[in-house]
C-alpha cells in the first residue's frame, strides 16, 4: 500500500482527505495514531443476529512486547458522563503502564479484567506485581444489547494480540462497532500530525471513539452542514434525553518527549478539536481524554519493587520540551482530532440493529455538495 492510498482509503473505504475536504497540518505515513513510532492498535469486533453491534478497540502505547515500560501520561475530563479506569493511579504518578482498552460502556469491568488476563498471560511477572488497567467506554445500546454480556475476556485478549502497527480501519469497528456521532453512524476514527522541533520531525496521534453530537451541529470544514441534513434521523426522534446525548474517548499519544502535564495540556486541546466539528459537549456525554508521550523509554522507574530491586536510590530524568515551544503541538492536536471526527463518519455505512433501530450513514455526496457550493471543495 503506497502513503498515498494510506491517507486516502484503509480497507477499500475512502476517507475524508479522499473527498478533499480540507485539513490543516501535515499528517503521517498512516494519517493514524499507528504513525507513532511502536504504537500498536487492534480490535475485536461482533457482529452477530440482529441485536449485537459491538467489539473492543486495544491500544499498546510502547507495542506489545514493552508494556512495563511506563511512560508520561496525563487526563482531562470534559464531561464526566463517562468512565475511564486507572485515571486516579495516572493523576497522582503523572505515568501509565500497559495497553489501552475501549469498549462499551457496560463492559468496561471485563476490559478491565482482558487487560489483566492479557498481561499475566504474556509478561507473568508484571501482572503478579499490580496492574491498575486504562478501560474506557462510550454508550452503544442504541444499537446494541447492551446488557447481553457479548464482549468477554476472550474478545479482549483477542483485540490485543490483533494490535499492530500500519494503517487502521475505521468507523464500525472494535469499540465503536455500535456508536453513533452526529446522529450519525459512528465509532472509530483516527489522524495524525507532524511536528518540527529542533531538527527533529515528531508525530502526534489521535484515536477517537465518537459517540456524540446532536445533527444540528455537525460542522464540517467551517461549514454547518447539520442545519441543512435534518431529515432521515432516527436517533433523535428516539431518545428521550436532550440531543447530543453519548460520549467521547480521545487517545492522544507522541513521540515528542514530554512531562506528564504537558501531556495533560494536550489531552485538554482535544476538546477544541471536537468543537471544531460543532459539538458543545452535552451533559449526558462523557468525554475523557488521555495523552501520552512515548518517548523518554526507560525514564521512569516502574513501581514495581520486587521487580527492579537495583532502581533503589536512583533518579529518573525526563528529557521534554520547554513549555514555550508547545504550540504546534497543540495544533497538531486539535487538527487531528477534527479530521478522526470527520474520517469515523464519511468511511461508514448504514446500521441496523437492537430491536430494529437504525443509524444513517453520513450522505456523503449531499455534503460534498454543500461544501461545494459554500466554496470549500472545488
């Protein structure tokens, strides 16, 4: 696969770059959180009868052969409508150990429990130590059963051994196999952006599991395309809470060495990226952001005691970039996190599922024209 088709079309599905809808910055060989060097994602994905619409989306930061390898981390929480574990463990040490799990949000305790049974299956003696795991989740009962216990431990593990570098697909898949964004059929998205420092070129990765927005506000390109596709919309008309309602999970990781509240900043610029594409972050949403530097590999000293007897009376050191210089990659930030909105929404199709609810596909060729005619694409 040459980079030019990487960026426009991932599994035969055209991306959003692929219809020239115009983004800023310069993306990665992938256009994807993958671009970041040993970043690993994978999912598992169930689809099964009419009612079960779901999966889990599994990210290792360092690749799967280094998760007791901390590195700098940091959270921002737009909306607390919402669950992500091991938040308070990267709060108070400013790092995170081990792979990222997404699902939905009533299998969060057995991402949770995948995560753990994943670790102690590969790298023994970290999980014999402590392991407090990052499981996220948005909402996807609309389309799904919810409550019928379909991801299990096994799918976990599954989306975690399925984790690779490369080129990511997008929109109904892993765990945002049954998310609608914008009223919408939804789910995964990812983008990235490179970043010039000092003579060396960094990326910024974003991956989004978007589940929110109320069809009014879509915003594409500057442009509010949602005032203009008010018909056709189901899951509107369904819920009895106010619309907008759903969530989003933001996974923000960089080569750019970091400390653990820069990386908290950038966590915070992903809200902005999403206000770009209209959302004013619902009360019904849960919005948590995560953000992580990869770099600094073996800067921080793992907590494991009996596991690293020797790091006694040592000090960590963190090389990162002064604060005054972090601008472009807050850009980066917000810039690839409106182009993971608009790619999770342009690759899909229609959905039917729990109890025959149905969530529309972006009209593709109606936005275009929009677009078209507000001067945006040629």
């Amino acid at each position: 696969m040459t980079r030019e088709t990487s960026l426009a079309k991932v599994d035969g599905r055209p991306r959003a770059r692929a219809l020239g809808i115009p983004f800023g910055g310069t993306p990665g060989q992938w256009n994807a959180i993958t671009d970041v060097p040993g970043v690993e994602l994978g999912y598992w994905t169930r689809i099964e009868g009419p009612d079960v619409r779901t999966g889990v989306t599994a990210i290792h930061p360092r690749g799967s052969a280094k998760p007791g390898d901390p590195i700098a981390a940091g959270t921002h929480n737009q909306n607390g409508n919402g669950e992500m574990t091991g938040v308070s463990w990267i709060s108070e040490a400013g790092q995170l150990s081990g792979p990222i799990c997404i699902t939905n949000t009533h299998a969060v305790g057995v991402a949770h429990a995948g995560v753990i049974a994943w670790t102690a299956l590969h790298h023994q003696s970290i999980a014999e130590a402590w392991l407090l795991p990052v499981a996220a989740e948005t909402w996807d009962g609309y389309l799904n059963d919810i409550n019928g216990h379909h991801v299990t431990e096994d799918g976990v593990v599954a989306a975690l051994e399925a984790a690779s570098t490369g080129p990511v697909r997008e929109g109904s898949v892993g765990g945002g196999t049954g998310m609608n964004c914008y009223s919408y059929k939804g789910g995964s998205g990812t983008s990235s952006r490179l970043v010039e420092y000092a003579g060396s070129t960094y990326t910024v990765g974003v991956f989004l599991q978007a589940n929110f927005g109320e069809r009014r506000e879509l915003v594409i390109a500057g442009v509010r395309v949602g005032s203009d596709l008010a018909d056709d919309d189901p899951i509107s008309d369904f819920f009895a809470t106010p619309p907008g309602a759903g969530s989003c999970i933001g996974v923000v990781l960089t080569d750019a060495p970091l400390l653990p509240d820069q990386c908290r900043a950038l966590a915070r610029r992903v809200t902005l990226g999403l206000a770009r594409t209209g959302t004013t972050g619902s009360h019904f949403s849960g919005d948590l952001f995560l953000a992580g530097s990869v770099a600094n590999a073996g800067g921080i000293t793992p907590g494991y005691r009996t596991l690293y007897p020797e790091a006694a009376g040592r000090y960590d050191e963190l090389r990162f970039i002064p604060w005054g210089f972090l601008n472009p990659f807050f850009e980066a930030v917000v810039e690839a996190t409106e182009e993971a909105v608009v790619n999770c929404l342009v690759v899909n199709d229609e959905m039917v599922g729990f109890r025959g609810h149905r969530s529309p596909a972006l009209p593709v060729e109606r936005v275009t024209t929009i677009l078209r005619d507000r001067g945006v694409l040629g």
